[in-house]
C-alpha cells in the first residue's frame, strides 16, 4: 500500500510563485465557501475548516522561507 504524503511535504516542494498562486486560490475557495454557508447553501461544515488549516500551513512555509528557517 502507498503510504500517502503529507500535505505540508507536498507544500514544502512548491516554488515561491506556486504557494503564492495556492494560497489566493485557498483564500478565494473559503470566500465562496463562506458565503455558500451564509445563504445555507453548505452542506460540508468542514470545508471550511480545512481550508482554513490549507491557508495556515501555506502562510507558515512562506513565513519560514521569508526568515530563512529550514525545517522537515
């Protein structure tokens, strides 16, 4: 069985220009997302959640690149 990978490893190999891309796309699915749930049109409660955590950990990596911090 593949092991499956980690999504901050997945992160971790994208360019500068492409977490920058992911995370406006990130930002711009919670939008919808929160929208969806103001007109209770949502059904999954936990999308929202997890592109939450997706924007935390794409702004994280490109902070830890920003000071120069070497992690995983």
């Amino acid at each position: 069985m593949a092991e499956k990978e980690r999504p901050v490893a997945a992160i971790r190999r994208m360019s500068d220009a492409e977490i920058a891309r992911a995370l406006e796309e990130a930002q711009r699915e919670l939008f919808n997302l929160r929208m969806r749930h103001a007109t209770r049109q949502l059904e999954n409660h936990q999308a929202i959640r997890r592109v939450r955590r997706q924007i935390a950990r794409l702004k994280t990596i490109q902070t830890e690149r920003r000071l120069g911090i070497q992690r995983g």
